[in-house]
C-alpha cells in the first residue's frame, strides 16, 4: 500500500521516542488523537494518488506524526482532522504530491488551524505529570506566554518538557538526540539545524540584552524552537538543495522566529517562520547554484 521511502523511515524511527515520551505524560489522549490524524491525514492522500494510479507515500506517516506531536494536548479531534486534511490536500497533493509541494503539509495544516481556532489553539495548554499517563494533568500557561508576562519558568523542567506546550515540544533530551540521529543517518540537513537555531539564539540575546525583551536561555528552550529546528526546517522536499542556500534558509528561519516572538501578538512564531522559509527555498537554490561554464 506504502511506497517505501527509506529516509522517512528514518525520520519516524527519530521522532518515536518523543513519542512514547509524550505518551508517559499525556496517555490515550495522545493515541485517541494520532488515530484520527493518520487514518484520515493517510486516507486523503491515498484519494489524490488513487487517481493517478500511484501508492500513498510513507512521507505521509511522517507528516501525520509530525502535525500530532505539534498539537496543544486539549485539542478537539475534529480540528486535529481539519488541520491535516487541509495540510495534506491543500498543502501538497495540490502541486501533485510527494516531491512537488512548497510548503510543509504537517505546519501548514497546524497554522490553518491555529488562524481558523485561534481561541482552541491557544488555550489547549496542560501541565504534564510524568508517569501519570495523563491522568493527572492541569490547564496551564506555556513558558513563551510566562516570560513574555515577565516570570520565570524552570530550566531544568524545559529541558525534560515538565512544561505546558505542544504534544512533542517539551522532551529537548530526546530531540538532541533524534537530531544526532538525523545527522549521522544523512537523513537530515546539520546545516539548516544549526543555521535555524543559532540565527534565532542570537536575535533573542540581542533583544534580550538591549531591549530587555525574555530571558535568552529561558527563551531558546521554550516553545519549539529546538523541535522546529531538527524536525521540520529540514524537510527534504520543502527546504533548499544547495549548502549555502540552506544556511540562509535557516537563518530566514531562526531571525523570523525570533521577531515574532518578541514583537508580535503570537507567544510563538515558528509555523509563520517555517511557511516564510519554505516560500524563499526555491529562490534560494536558483540565486546560490553554480553556474557551468
């Protein structure tokens, strides 16, 4: 049924840890949801290809995945189908499927969800409880809305996700890892990782240090910026080819990130960012590709 693709066998062999990590803080709210955004992200694609006589891609899974792990926790599961039905028809078999579409599927589908619910989107937040296996769980501001209100949030609860936030945001231990993986494997780009994060750490200690905005290290830890960074800036379809186009790429990227989170009414900015990056990928590879002589 599948068309097998090896590397986005790879992607969803880094991204299952988080996974079953998120599922030890929220539980079967995690798989109730997951099992509406496959079935349904896996079954509109299978349509569009069904009638150009081809399978459905194993990108999907991914997409699928990452879309679920994107999600604020306390989402309904019928905006969660919305989201990747739109993600993926609009957002790729629309430019003719896998290898053709600009934007990612799975951010395209969370921001038209997060523009068409805003209140649901924004307010879906829930404090984990590890090992309760979201039994024990509380509504909860995210860290990007306590620092922008001037508090303070715990370092050490960012780094092992004890925070509100998206499904698989918080587990930073676990993304490192994943992104090691990523780049060992040559299934992910080390360039635009680096460029993306380090573009978007230094912009938020430049506000931090001259215009008083968050706190730098609190900052870079919340949120996804890290998810974003390793997982889906790197997209291999949507993000440019050329070793140089990916850097400036992910510098669009970070420095985007880091502009509307400070400046802008949204806590986080990173589906903006990502969208902005995807529309400038194309140009890149053609502005930064050799010229033969």
């Amino acid at each position: 049924m599948f068309q097998k693709q090896p590397m986005m066998r790879r992607m969803l062999y880094a991204l299952i840890p988080i996974y079953v990590y998120a599922f030890l803080f929220y539980g079967f709210r995690l798989i109730f949801l997951s099992v509406f955004v496959f079935i349904f992200g896996v079954l509109t694609e299978y349509l569009f290809e069904k009638r150009k006589g081809k399978k459905v891609t194993e990108a999907v899974l991914v997409s699928c995945m990452l879309y679920t792990l994107s999600l604020p926790p306390n989402i309904s599961w019928w905006m969660a189908v919305v989201g990747i039905v739109f993600g993926v028809a609009i957002a790729k078999e629309v430019y003719g499927g896998f290898g053709r579409n600009v934007f990612n599927p799975a951010i395209t589908g969370r921001l038209f969800i997060y523009i068409t619910f805003p209140s649901y989107m924004t307010s879906g937040w829930m404090l984990p409880r590890f090992g309760f296996f979201g039994s024990d769980v509380v509504t909860s501001a995210t860290p990007l809305e306590i620092l922008r209100s001037g508090g303070a949030v715990n370092l050490k609860d960012l780094f092992f996700g004890f925070r509100a936030g998206s499904f698989g945001e918080g587990a930073i231990f676990l993304i490192i890892l994943g992104a090691v993986y990523l780049v060992v494997t040559k299934t992910a780009s080390f360039r635009i990782m680096l460029s993306t994060f380090m573009s978007a750490s230094a912009l938020i200690l430049v506000f931090d240090l001259f215009l008083g905005k968050m706190d730098f290290l609190p900052a870079i830890l919340s949120g996804s910026l890290v998810f974003v960074s390793v997982f889906i800036a790197t997209d291999p379809v949507t993000a440019p080819k050329n070793k140089k186009a990916q850097l400036i790429y992910g510098v669009i990227i970070g420095a985007s990130i880091a502009v509307i989170r400070s400046f802008s009414l949204f806590s986080e900015g990173t589906s903006f960012a990502i969208l902005l990056g995807n529309t400038f990928a194309p140009l890149l590879d053609f502005l930064t590709k050799k010229v033969k002589k």
